[in-house]
C-alpha cells in the first residue's frame, strides 16, 4: 500500500475520472466501487519485492551476520 500521501481520495479519483476520461457517473457510483475496490485489496501486499522463501524438509538457513 502507498504511503497515506500518495494515496488518492475518493474525491479526487472521482475528479480526475472527469477531466481525463469521458466517464460522467456519478460520485456515490464511484465511491461505491472504491470502498469495494479497496474492501477488496485491503491486506494483500505489494508484489514488488517481495520473494515466497520455500526449503525442502530436512534443510535449514543459517545467517553468519
């Protein structure tokens, strides 16, 4: 998830829908599809980075730092 800074509102998702597509809904039509978009999204975490760390039975890891 963005830090809370770089996140959008509602509001201003809602705006910029407007003035840079030809959506003309509504912005109760668009808040209903954040809150599930983000109900939705909520806990999953950012891909980038992240690395599914996997070891066969019987083996282990060890860190000499």
């Amino acid at each position: 998830m963005l830090p809370r800074k770089q996140r959008h509102t509602i509001r201003r998702v809602h705006d910029r829908l407007l003035a840079e597509t030809d959506y003309d809904g509504e912005y109760s039509t668009t808040m209903r599809y954040v809150h599930r978009w983000r109900e939705a999204n909520r806990g999953v975490p950012d891909r980038e980075g992240y690395v599914r760390l996997e070891w066969a039975a019987g083996s282990m890891q060890v860190d000499f730092g």
